[in-house]
C-alpha cells in the first residue's frame, strides 16, 4: 500500500486533489449534451449518430469502474491518480482539437474513450485516497468538500457548457478540463504520499472477470439507454439485454472461484453493507426521473427556456452542495447515530417528490423550486454518511474496490431510471387519456392536462421509491459496519 500517514498540510491538499477530480468529473457529465446539437451540424451527423459522444463515454465508465477499482488497490493511489489525469486531460485535448483538424467523428469517439478511462480512475481514486489517508469523522469532513465540488460541477456543466458553445465554439467545452487537469497534476505531484514500491504483476488478475463484468455492464447500459429510441423488442437491444444477463451471471459465477477477485462477493454478506448500498442505487434511481422529466415541464408545460430551466434545476445542486457542508460537520457529532442523517436525507427526497407529484398546468415555479431544494439536500445529507460509513467498512486495501461500487451505484441506476421514468411517462399518459374528458375543455388545456398528470404519475413512483429506500435505512446498523 501506502507509505507513512501524510501531515496535516498534506492532508488538505489531498482533499483539494480529490475534489478537484469529482468536479471534473461531474462537470464533463453534464458539459457535453448541449453542445450536441452544434457537433451535429459541424460533423454533418444525425442526433442519433451524434449522441454516441455521450453514449460511448457513459459505457466506458460503467464498464471500467470496477476494474480500476480493483487495479488501484493494487498500482497504488498515486499512480492511478496522475494517470487518470493525464489521460482525462489529454483526452480533453484530443477531443477538442483532432477531431475537425482531421474532419474524423470517429477520433472525437476515441478520444472520448481515452477521456473517459482518465474519468473512471478520477471517479474512483477520490473516495478511495480519502478513505485511505483519513478516518472516521475527518474523512465525513473530507467527503462531503469531494461532494461540494461533485455538486458545483454539475450546476455549472449545462450553463458553462451553453455559454462557451454560443460565444466561443463547441471545442472550448473540452478545452476547459486542459488547465484545470494540468493543474491537478502538478498538485498531485508534490501532495500525493509516494506509493510502496513494489512492482505491480498482472499474475493472478482476473483477467476473465475483468472482460465478463466490462461486457455485461456496457451491454446493459447501452440496452436501457437506447432502447426507447430504437423499440425495446428490437433485435439490437434484446440481445444486448441477453448479453448483459449471461456476462453479468458469468461474472458473478468467476468471482465466486477467483483467487483475487475484482469484486469481493463476501463484502455483501454484511445485510447492513448490502443494504447500504441498495439505499445508494434507490436514491439515484430516482434522481434520474428528476433530472430527466422535470425539463420537459418546464418547458412544455410552464413554456420556459433551455436556460432558464436549466437555472431553475441548479436549485438541486445547491441542495446537495448545502447539505453536503452540513452533513460532514454533522458526522462527527452523529457517530453512532449516524443512521439519523440517512433517515432525514432520505425523507427530504421523498418530501420534494411529494410535492412534484402535486403538479399542475398553473401550479407556480415556487413548488418546483422547493421540491428540488428538498431533493438536493436529501442526496446530499445521504451521500456523504453513506459513503464514508461504506468505505470504513472495510480493509484499506479494499478501498479502491468500495469506492468503485459506489461509483457505478450512480452511473448504472442513473442510466437504467432514464429509460424506466420515460416508459412509465408514456404508458401514464396513454392510460390517463383514455379515462379524461376532452370535449368540455379547450384542446390545449387537455393536453396539458393530461402531461402533467403523467409526470405527477412518475413522481408519485419515485416518492414510493424513497420510502422504501427510508425503510432499508432504518434496518440498516452501524455498529456492524466495522473495519474486515
């Protein structure tokens, strides 16, 4: 592993390292998708085609985080960290600059592979050198500065992104991770404690589970991802579903044989760990359905512009950001209870979607604005204690491992909810229509109608959702979340 603990100055800069990385991180998540439309028009390319510059970054991450995860344990922190950010930051450049010099869509994708291999050992490195250089309550204060920064990320990304796509052009929305990656870089140089020297063997990696799980995951993502723009009985997508289905079943099979697994199976014989986790994928289930359809009523329904629902969502990362702060200096003082901040975090987001789920065609913006509040800070306040009881669950050198998992506990649910809220949209609104009145009313105000009800329909889901997420929390002990 590691060399000796760092000192205190040490420390801060590590945590500055870290949530450097979760803002890159999440600032490209949200960065790239309004600039499609223009990278559409330079490249001549259908928004079908185009969308695989998103697409192919989300499969990559999803299907490389446990991997890296298993490699930082084993290559160290330092080395993985400098690497991902010299290929995030080189990828950035890449993807800016070669893909119009050589008129090659193509280079744009490959270089958004290379970006998004920087991405996952970003992803997965934060969470884990905290977990590793810090315990207990100083690591919920560290956590939740990673969380804030997470968080600022995503408000900035879709209104950075417009602004430099408008007044500077589409390639300024990967130019900007160039200085702020080279900058990390030379802070990890002097912050980061040396790494153990030892030479790093592919011997005994499982390399058969690393292919299984890279497989199985980017088939599934890619399956719920696309699969309400081509149909999902279309032939493409069943057979990545059944792809995802026999490499997942396969990979669970070889983890249960490996001598080094990628994933440690046993860590989720512990009912509270697997429940905490099952609490993390809930939670950014749901958070999909908000992100994804509260859009399309702000602007179908109230008739608001891209950017101005755009600044009304940032309410949600100003949540998360405000209760991030709170819950790492609460953490301290919650040791033992801290379950407390899990069961208020949870519950906040079943309250903001109850009130989302009470929308109407003239319900004022007030209401939006507060469900968003509550939900941000629910994630917030969960996100922080949940991770780092998770983290100091187990050995160190199984940090890289959790903080993978938690990782893809994102992603994954993320993806999957997108696709589930849209079928559940489609199918309220269809059912809704058959039992309304459409000859007393003016046409427009049906069809109005008719839409919200279908997104009161999805929030009402995702209020169920979180309270089933509520109850998994209370069954959820602390005191056997200890160190393996």
């Amino acid at each position: 592993m590691d060399t000796a603990a760092p000192s205190a100055k040490a420390l801060k800069l590590i945590i500055l390292s870290s949530a450097i990385a979760a803002f890159m991180s999440s600032l490209d998540g949200t960065i790239v998708n309004i600039a499609l439309p223009t990278i559409s028009d330079i490249f001549n390319l259908p928004s079908s085609s185009v969308a695989w510059v998103s697409t192919i970054y989300l499969l990559v991450m999803a299907g490389s985080l446990l991997v890296v995860g298993k490699l930082t344990d084993g290559i160290g922190y330092r080395k993985i960290f400098l690497t991902g950010f010299f290929l995030f930051t080189f990828g950035s450049f890449s993807c800016g600059f070669f893909p119009e010099l050589t008129e090659s869509f193509g280079i744009l994708l490959f270089s958004r592979v290379i970006q998004a291999l920087g991405g996952v050992m970003m992803t997965v490195i934060a969470p884990a050198m905290l977990s590793r250089y810090m315990q207990g309550a100083e690591r919920a204060k560290g956590m939740s500065v990673v969380v804030l920064f997470a968080s600022l990320g995503m408000a900035l990304g879709p209104t950075l992104g417009g602004l430099l796509t408008e007044y500077l052009s589409w390639n300024w929305i990967f130019y900007i991770n160039v200085p702020v990656g080279i900058a990390a870089l030379i802070l990890g140089i002097f912050a980061l404690p040396k790494d153990e020297k030892k030479v790093f063997t592919l011997k005994g990696f499982d390399g058969l589970g690393a292919v299984l799980i890279f497989v199985g995951l980017a088939a599934l993502l890619y399956a719920f991802s696309e699969g309400y723009k081509l149909g999902w009985t279309s032939p493409l997508v069943l057979f990545c579903i059944a792809l995802a289905v026999v490499c997942i079943a396969s990979f669970i099979i070889c983890e249960m044989k490996a001598a080094s697994p990628i994933l440690d199976l046993a860590l989720f014989k512990n009912s509270s760990f697997l429940l905490l986790n099952v609490v993390l994928c809930l939670m950014y289930f749901t958070l999909a359905g908000a992100q994804y359809l509260l859009p399309f009523y702000l602007q179908l329904i109230k008739q608001l512009s891209t950017f101005q629902s755009g600044l009304i969502l940032t309410i949600m990362s100003l949540g998360m950001m405000t209760a991030g702060i709170l819950s790492g200096q609460l953490y301290a003082k919650l040791i033992g209870k801290i379950k407390i901040l899990l069961l208020v975090g949870i519950g906040s987001i079943a309250g903001g979607y109850f009130l989302l789920s009470k929308l109407s065609p003239v319900s004022g913006l007030g209401i939006v604005v507060l469900g968003l509040a509550l939900i941000g800070f629910g994630v917030g306040l969960t996100t922080t204690p949940a991770s780092t009881l998770l983290l100091g669950s187990v050995r160190p050198e199984k940090n890289g491992m959790v903080s993978s998992i938690t990782s893809l506990e994102r992603f994954a649910p993320m993806t999957i909810g997108i696709a589930f809220f849209n079928m559940l949209l489609i199918a309220g609104v269809k059912e809704i229509a058959k039992h309304t009145d459409i000859v007393s009313r003016p046409m427009q105000d049906v069809a109005a109608g008719i839409l919200t009800s279908g997104f009161d329909l999805c929030f009402f889901v995702s209020m169920g959702i979180a309270a089933g997420a509520f109850v998994l929390c209370l069954l959820v002990k602390e005191s056997r979340l200890k160190l393996k």
